[in-house]
C-alpha cells in the first residue's frame, strides 16, 4: 500500500477537485454558504455621520483647553432625535445627540455625557474632544463602490449581517454539495434492527457520518449497504454516483481478499485512485479516488478510524467542493497533557482526550482503546494530534485539543 502524507492529500483535494458551481440564494437562506462572487458596495455605510456614544455634538475647536475646574461651557440647540436627518449646529452650542444617531451639521465630535453637567440652558464640558471622536463618518465602514466581502467567504452572522446592512436580499453562492453515502460489508444490518442476528452488527457509520456532513453542509443521500460481491458493489457505487458531487464508501478498505473498493473506484473513472493509504492512526487504510472529476473517498470501517478520517479529510473536501479556500488554522482548545501519549515516527496521530479543569489549568485526558470501540470517542470532548516527527508527548505538554461538536 502506498501511504501519502496527511497535508499531501490535503493539497491533491484542493488540486484535484473545483469547487461546484452558482446558484442564487434569499440571504435569510444564505448563511453557511461560501460567495461564488464579490459583493460590491451599492451605498455608503453609514449613510450619515453618527455619534458612537450618547452625549453633545460639538466643534471639537470649542472645547479646546476644557478641564475639570474650567469647564467649555454651550449653549444647548436642543436634541437630534433617532431616526431625525442632520440638524444644523452653530460654533459655540452643542446638541444631544444618541449612540447611532445622525450627528449634526457642522459638528465633528462628540462629549461623552458623563463628561458633562446641565446647567440650567448651558452643558458645561469637563474634558476637550479631539476632531473625529466619538464619532464614524459617512462611508467609513464601506464607500459605494468598494468590495464588501470577496468571492469564497464564509457567510457566517457578521457577513449576514453587513449584507443586510447594505440592502442586499439574495447572494451568488456555490451550490450546497450532496454527498452519497455506502456502508459495506455482509456483517453490516441497518441499524434499526431490534434483534442482532449471530456474526452481525449494526450499521452505526452511516448515522454518524451523515451528521458530519451535514455540519459541513452537505446534503446526504443514503444508499444503504453493499454486499461483498464486486459486481453488486459496482453497481451501487456507480448508480448513487451519478446522483450526487461526492460519494463516501465506509467500510472495504482495508486489506483483504474481499475488499472491492479500490477495484470500484478504479472502474469508476479516470484518473482513479489519489491516494490508497495515509500516514495517520486511526485510518491509515483510507482510499482516495478522482472518478470523471467527482471525488470518492473509502473509509476504515472500524468507527473511530472512520469518523476521524471523514472530520478532516471528508470534511475538507466538502469545503472544496462549497466554495472555501483551504483553512488556515483549526480553532483549538489549549490543555496541559495528563499522561505519556507513545507515538511512531513517521504517522500523525490522533489521540481522543476528554478535558478535565484541573487546579491550574484545563487538563486533556488521553482515553486509549481500539478503532472499532465506539465508547471511546463518545467519552471524548476532542483529539490531540501528535505530528509525524514525534515519538510521542510527555506529560505536563501543553497541547492544542481540536474539539469534537
């Protein structure tokens, strides 16, 4: 078996495959999309001058030299209401003016309230503003024109919310992947079956590798599971392949006399296989294939190799496919290891933890058990990844735990 670096088939994803193409999305329905195509600015934003804080619009000249003891004394011209166009201002008087709310003509800044009195007509000023504070200028936040968010952004609550702010009603997104999913194997019965017959066992991959995807954004389409008979495997393979952008065999990678994925996927389509093996514990026997341009991925069918393999390599091939440029960083949790994590050279483990507070700090738990023992990663909050130039780590290390969701 060839095996291939971890960060190499990474690469051969984002080389290999493109992502699928544009469709019009309401942006209420929108969020979770990668853009297709820049979003340009049809208007300013803000609209207006407006004051960040509540308090006085002045000229900020007026209040020059203002200090406790000598305040800057206005006359006060009254209050720009929320939602009121701009008011004029002369030198020399100040307005109240609310956090958001249009600053008036003529003024360029704004005294905080609590840096002020009321005395009687006049607003006595403890303290000198300097041109601009307190205050976003028209066009500050985007100029009409300018790129509001590039092609491939995420649309995540901030997107969605600057879009909004612009008008903006429906986005050109990458069409959301839909993802074919095959278990394998004579031992394998659905997993609703009430009663295990002798040497069978339930189909617990597909349930939980079609949450992955969905996650990840995908659509999933179930087609149940194969027998060990390569003509049958073929013709499944190939009939939910043409319905779906990505098709997931769980199960029949691993070496044996009847494993049939990878003679699946070589008659698939060209150019066939990618990668047939990756230099990772779990999931070392993982298959990679490029069939006619969609891509096919054959997982361990032991659960903890299948289910960490997919939420790095299944889950990077549907960001491909939606339209997302390779990740830059996972966001993880800092620990302090509790035990000895062994290693071998040459392999990217990935060790399951639980996290515990400890007296300090927060402590990542190594839990150890076999591939095919489900409870272990049900018991575990997140994996540490152990880089292929290390032999292990020590305890008292601290470590990054990518968290499980």
């Amino acid at each position: 078996m060839r095996v291939t670096d971890p960060a190499a088939v990474l690469a051969l994803i984002w080389k290999h495959f493109s992502p699928l193409g544009a469709e019009k999305a309401a942006l209420a329905e929108a969020g979770g999309r990668y853009l297709s195509s820049a979003v340009t600015a049809a208007e300013d934003i803000p609209g207006f001058d407006r004051s960040t804080v509540d308090g006085y619009a002045v000229y900020a000249r007026d209040s020059f030299g203002a200090q406790e003891g000598l305040p800057a004394v206005f006359g006060c011209a009254g209050e720009v209401l929320m939602g009121e166009a701009a008011i004029s201002l002369e030198r020399g008087r100040c307005r109240l003016v609310h956090t958001g709310g249009a600053l008036p003509e003529g003024a360029d800044a704004v005294i905080m309230l609590e840096d002020t009195e009321v005395m009687g007509t006049e607003v006595h000023a403890f303290r000198q503003v300097a041109p601009g504070e307190n205050v976003i200028r028209k066009g500050e936040d985007l100029r009409r024109g300018e790129t509001a968010l590039p092609r491939g952004r995420l649309l995540r609550a901030p997107e969605l919310g600057l879009l909004a702010s612009l008008g903006v009603t429906a986005v050109e997104v990458h069409r959301r992947p839909v993802m074919g999913l095959l278990s394998t194997g004579d031992e394998l019965v659905p997993f609703e079956t009430p009663v295990l017959p002798p040497g069978r066992i339930r189909d617990s991959n597909s349930t939980a590798l079609a949450y992955l995807a969905k996650q990840a954004g995908a659509q999933v389409i179930g087609g149940g599971i194969l027998a060990d008979s390569f003509d049958h495997f073929l013709e499944k393979s190939r009939a939910l392949l043409e319905e779906v952008d990505f098709l997931v065999l769980s199960g029949g990678s691993s070496v044996g006399t009847r494993d049939f994925t990878a003679r699946t996927m070589a008659a698939l389509g060209k150019p066939g296989l990618l990668a047939e093996g990756i230099a990772v514990q779990p999931g070392k026997p993982t298959l990679l294939a490029d069939c006619d341009g969609k891509p096919v991925l054959g997982l361990p069918g032991h659960p903890v190799s299948a289910l960490v393999v997919f939420s790095i390599f299944g889950a990077a091939m549907l960001r491909r496919l939606s339209g997302g440029e390779m990740p830059l960083f996972q966001p993880a949790v800092r620990a302090v290891l509790a035990r000895n994590i062994a290693s071998r050279p040459g392999r990217t483990d990935y060790v399951r933890v639980r996290l515990e507070q400890g007296e300090s700090a927060v402590k990542a738990v190594p839990i150890f058990g076999r591939s095919g023992m489900l409870r272990t990663l049900a018991a575990a909050d997140g994996v540490v990844v152990v880089p292929p130039a290390k032999e292990g780590l020590a305890a008292g290390e601290t470590v990054d735990v990518y968290l499980w969701e």
